[in-house]
C-alpha cells in the first residue's frame, strides 16, 4: 500500500488496525455531494461555467464544465434538472472526478443519472483505472428525459479516482451530458452457485443501487465479456442498447425485491454461462411478467440454452403479474450459455420503451427418465 498519499489511505490504515473499517470506507448510497447541491462560490464561476478545479466541494474538475440549477435555460430550451435540483453539465473532454476509499479486492457498483441536452450521440466515459466503461447515453428511456446508469469496477487499491468523462467533440462547446446524483454500493457476488441453481444471482437480489426516490429503475449498459458487470453473474450484451435493473418500491417484480425488465426489443441480450455436462438433461425455468408500468400488449421473451430455443409469451395489462416458464433441454457442451431477449419493441402509453421482466431464472440438473417422463 503507498503510504502518506492521502487523508483517505491514513484514515483506512488507521481503521484497519482498529480491524473496522466501515468509517473510512465509502458507504453505500449516494457519495458525498453526489447531488451537487453544495455549488461553487458566484466568484468561482463565469455564467454557468465553473472556473476553478476544485470549486464544487468533494468533487475536481477540468475542461467545460457547468454549474446548473433548475429552470436554467439556454437557445430557448429549458434544461431538465427536476425541480430544485442541481447538476453539472459535462461539456467537450470535462471531466469530475473524486476520490474515494474502498475496500481493496472488493467489487463496486456506481449508479448516476444523466440527460443529454443536444441531438448528438453522447457517451461518457466512467472510470476508475485500470477499468473503465464507455456508457451510449443517446436513447432515452424515460420521459422526463433523465435515466439512471450503472457501471461497476474492481477495486485495485484501498483509494482509487472515480471518474466521469464527457468524451465528445462537439462544436458547441455546451453540448454535453448533465450528471447529477452519483452513488455506490459494494457488491458481493455469489462466486459459487448456490444450491439448487447452476446459476449466480438467478434472482438478481444482487444488483446496482436504485435510488429511493427515482422511480424509473437503473438501466445496465452492455459491457465486454470480461469486465465487471453491476448485475453479478449477468452480462448484457448489445452495441448500445440497455436492460433496465427495476426493484419492488416502484414496479411489480416477480419475487424479492429485483428483478430485470428488458426494453430494448430484440437489440440486448441478457446473458450468463454455466458449467454443464454434454448429453445431460437440464432444466431452465424463470419468470415473465411485466412490471406494471402500462407495458401492455403481449410480452414476448425469446430465451436460448445452448442451441435450444424457445419463445415464452405473457399477456400483460400493464398492471402487474408473472408466470413460470420452463424449458427442458440437453447440453450439447460443457459450458452453456443461458440468453433471454425481448421478442419485440413495447412502449408505454407515455411513448418510452419497456418490456417483459424476467426474475428468478434457475438452471438445474434433471434426471433423464424425469425428463423423459416430461415430454409423453
Ligand atoms: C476512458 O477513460 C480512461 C481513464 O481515463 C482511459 O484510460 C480510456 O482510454 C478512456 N476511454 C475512451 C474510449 O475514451
């Protein structure tokens, strides 16, 4: 560990030998002024640009960034910060970063809420080295215009920079994101299978923070096969479409308080590998539903196990309730690969994309004249 290098190591050092931690560590939940509603001084900022790289208090900043309230406007159109709040406006190649101390080894998730305010295809970089993630932000999944976003890193020191990079060159140096409400939360991924499942976080108990106060869920961006994913156990795999992790407090979710709805059609696949022996006869069997959102219609999932393909329809009233599917299949080789996607695009009557909500996928072994019994 390098010492003296911060407040942070000291602290951690100090609370470490005390054998607890808990005070230095970040704690999970939104991080210190991750709301920016402690702003810079009026002497700090020209307009709505903050001049000084340490104006708005916890946080560093460098290239165009902006200070906004609510109700600021700009070319005539008023900027989507909800009502008193405030937020930062991440201009070309602007950075924010802060420094945090956390548990070394240990997995973390972010979770931050963001709108674009131009046309533009805009993206932002977050970060906490070696790792970070390229998050596409140009679809907009609620009608307010503001989406929440997760991200998840490995800790590779007791302090690390997280960072949230605007990437973009555009010629109007204001076009950019807005950011506002940044949060943590350690994860713990089930590295074993429990028992009774093949599969790690079936029910996705497991999963980014979701602010108490936000109603429109966490959406997981795709990620590479071999980095971290918010959703342990889970990969989502598109170019730059989402899945949308949703909890109980504002959605029906079939059992426990997660669960993943699917709104981006056919484009996103949610995806997990388990261990199987070839010629072996399995089960998979989860949950559809839809989480009274108004995604009415019939919901669709297409679902893979291995080369077995199957299609499980629920027909939804937009008003909450799920059935259990189950498809038997035989492995064709030693390692499995478990997908589900929407069958097709929903929109609710607001105009925003939704869909079928899966929970509670399970993968196990069944015995060959169990299934053979099944399919007479
Ligand atoms: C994202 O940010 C990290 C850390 O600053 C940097 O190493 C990486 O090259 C950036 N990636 C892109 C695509 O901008």
């Amino acid at each position: 560990m390098t010492t003296g290098r911060s407040r942070c190591v000291a602290l951690f050092v100090l609370v470490a030998v005390a054998a607890q931690a808990a005070s230095a560590v970040v704690s999970d939940g939104l991080l210190p002024n991750g709301d920016f509603e402690q702003g810079p001084d009026e002497s700090q900022m020209k307009d709505t640009r903050v001049m000084s790289p340490n104006a708005i208090p916890q946080w560093e900043i460098s290239g165009f960034v902006e200070y906004i309230g609510s109700g600021h406007t700009q070319d005539d159109m008023i900027l989507p910060v909800p009502e008193g709040a405030r937020a930062v406006r991440l201009g070309n190649d602007a950075t924010i970063r802060q420094e945090l101390c956390v548990i070394r080894q240990a997995y973390y998730s972010i979770t931050f809420t963001a709108a674009r305010s131009c046309a533009q295809a805009e993206a932002l970089n977050v970060s906490v080295t070696p790792d970070f993630g390229v998050l596409p932000i140009q679809t907009v999944y609620t009608s307010s215009g503001w989406d929440s976003y997760s991200w998840a890193f490995k800790a590779k020191h007791s302090t690390v920079w997280l960072s949230i990079h605007n990437p973009g060159h555009e010629e109007n140096p204001a076009c950019g994101p807005l950011v506002d409400f940044i949060a943590i939360k350690a994860l713990h991924p089930p590295h074993h299978v429990q028992a009774g499942n093949m599969l790690r976080n079936g029910d996705f108990e497991e999963g980014p923070h979701i602010f108490p106060d936000v109603p429109w869920g966490v959406l997981v961006p795709p990620m590479s096969e071999d980095l971290y994913s918010p959703l342990p156990g889970w990969m989502v795999l598109s170019d730059t479409k989402v899945v949308k992790y949703v909890d109980a407090a504002h959605h029906a979710v079939p059992r426990g308080a997660r669960a993943v709805e699917l709104v981006a059609g056919m484009e996103c696949a949610l995806v997990q590998e388990a261990r199987t022996v070839p010629g072996r006869a399995y089960r998979l069997s989860f949950s559809v539903g839809d989480g009274a959102n108004g995604c009415e219609g019939t919901l669709g999932v297409d679902v893979y196990a291995g080369q077995t393909r199957a299609t499980a329809s629920y027909e939804s009233r937009g008003t909450g309730g799920h059935r259990r599917v189950e498809l038997d299949f035989e492995a064709a080789e030693g390692l499995t690969r478990v997908v589900f996607h929407s069958s097709n695009y929903h929109m609710k009557p607001d105009g925003t994309l939704c869909g079928p909500v899966v929970d509670d996928v399970s993968l196990v072994p069944v015995h060959r004249h169990a299934a053979r019994r099944l399919r007479m």
